[in-house]
C-alpha cells in the first residue's frame, strides 16, 4: 500500500485550528484499473469550494462531462492552504482573498496492482469577484454554478465538500 499524507505536524496543526472537523472516510473500488504511479511523490490532495456571489466554482476537464471541484496533489514543498491558493490560480484563474479549512477526507482507491490511500483537505474559499464576472480559463472549463447544482452528476465526495463549506 502507499501512504502519503502531511507530515504528522501539518494534520496536528490543522486538529488545533478546528478542532470540531470530522475526518469522513471514502474508499474507491477501480479494481478495473491499473494504476501508472509514475507521478512526482506529493503530500495528499487539496479540494477548494470558492463560493462567488452567483454560486460554486466547478470545473469541467476538456473531454468529459463530470463537473468537480478544482481540486490537485499538494507538493511535497507546499503547506495545504498554499496548494488551495495555487489550485485556484491553475485551474480557474482566481485570486482568493479568504480560505478556511472546513473537512478532511480519508480517500483510499483501490486499483489492480496497489491501493492508494491520500488525506483530501477541503477548504471553504471566497474570492473577489472580476469586474466583468468572468473565469480565466486554463485547460478546463470553469464555470460558477448555484441554481443548478442538484442537477449536475457530481461525485459523492464533490457534494459532500459542498455542503460542509455552504
């Protein structure tokens, strides 16, 4: 099995600084699936919901239909609300002005050859909105939504992340 998760010290300092988070656990059955781990080694897995005052920020990768939270592998050189920032900078082009640690998912995927287990650490985001409302988009599709959201076919840990931050 491979671990990787922050360093004792981070998840310790995220506890302190709420000490009322619930860490909900997944797990993934991709039996189905070789898993190419052939990937720079990274500390878990930032999610980030950036509240606008028109909706939620999703993004759609170019050639699927599921839309996700922005979300990416926190560096081995970066603290996880660094990641969350940087996340909203790549993935949509947003600079935010507040990011709150809100929940942290205990992921474990299991594929044919090894089971991957990563912490996901869920920040509750906010961001001034461009004067024209617009995203910069990167190679996704970024777009905000709020009416819409039960009609969307989220992931279960995406709409979980939404309602621990909304």
């Amino acid at each position: 099995m491979l671990l990787e998760l922050p360093t004792a010290d981070e998840i310790d300092d995220m506890a302190a600084r709420v000490p009322s988070l619930t860490v909900r656990r997944y797990e993934f059955d991709l039996l189905d699936h070789k898993i190419d781990l052939n990937y720079t080694p990274c500390k878990g897995e930032v999610m980030i919901v950036t509240r606008r005052d028109d909706g939620v920020v999703l993004v759609k990768s170019k050639g699927t239909v599921m839309w996700t939270l922005p979300a990416a592998r926190i560096r081995m050189d970066e603290a996880p609300e660094d990641a969350a920032r940087r996340v909203a900078k790549e993935r949509c082009g947003l600079d935010l002005t507040e990011a709150n640690l809100k929940a942290l998912y205990d992921v474990t995927r299991h594929y044919q050859n090894v089971s991957v287990k990563r912490l996901f650490v869920v920040y509750g985001c906010s961001t001034e909105m461009d004067p024209d409302g617009s995203l910069a988009m990167s190679t996704d599709e970024c777009a905000v939504h709020f009416d819409d959201l039960d009609k969307l076919a989220l992931e279960e840990i995406d709409a979980q992340a939404i309602a621990d931050c909304l």
